[in-house]
C-alpha cells in the first residue's frame, strides 16, 4: 500500500484538521479514483464545503504529506492531465479504519460512520 501503515495512517489522521479528516473519508470511499469533478461534487452535497474552500482543505492534505517519513510513499495521487486523484484501495482502508479509531478516541468529531 505504498509504505503506509495503521501507525502511520493514525498519525497522518491526528495531523489533519475536522474539514480535511471529512475530505479525506470522500476521497477515499471513492478509491481506486475520483475525478475532480465528482469529489466536488460530492464534497459539496455531503459536507456543504465549496469549490473554493474544497482547495485549501486538498492543499492542506498535501501539507500534511510533508509530516510523512520520506520513505512512505504518499497515497493520494493528482492527475492533473486526466484530472482526477488516485487513492491505492489498500492505504485508502487504512485512513478510513485511521478515520474510525480517531473518532472513537473523541480527537475528531464524526458526520456519521465511514462504512457508508
């Protein structure tokens, strides 16, 4: 799954903020991709965040990429030519199970299960 593990999944989690954990659960419920198209539309109908602040949240994601060892490849690829984001279905269950232990600990406030 590209490097990443539960720990480090838990820890890439714990880093982000309430918008970006949500944004995250859409990506990766969407695995093995999304187009950009898709993920705002359904970023806008499920969480009520605009295509505007949909930008900031995605770049904040990529930000926390950066708190990743350098050997663990990131699990979230943007393809800017066929305009969609890539998500291997591997690591995208190990941020949702990340998603599900954060939100049961009470360090992130849930819109509901990521089992949907």
């Amino acid at each position: 799954p590209g490097g990443i593990t539960a720990s480090l999944a838990d820890r890439f989690v714990a880093q982000l903020t309430p918008a970006a954990v949500e944004v995250l659960v859409v990506l990766c419920r969407h695995a093995p991709e999304v187009t950009y198209e898709e993920l705002q539309a359904d970023v806008q109908a499920q969480l009520g965040i605009s295509r505007a602040r949909l930008s900031g949240v995605l770049t904040s994601l990529a930000g926390a990429r950066k708190r990743l060892p350098r050997d663990v490849d990131y699990p979230i690829e943007r393809d800017k030519d066929l305009r969609r984001y890539r998500i291997e279905p591997v690591a995208a269950e190990l941020l949702l199970a990340a998603v599900e232990r954060a939100r049961a600990a009470g360090l992130v406030a849930g819109r509901g299960s990521t089992d949907a």
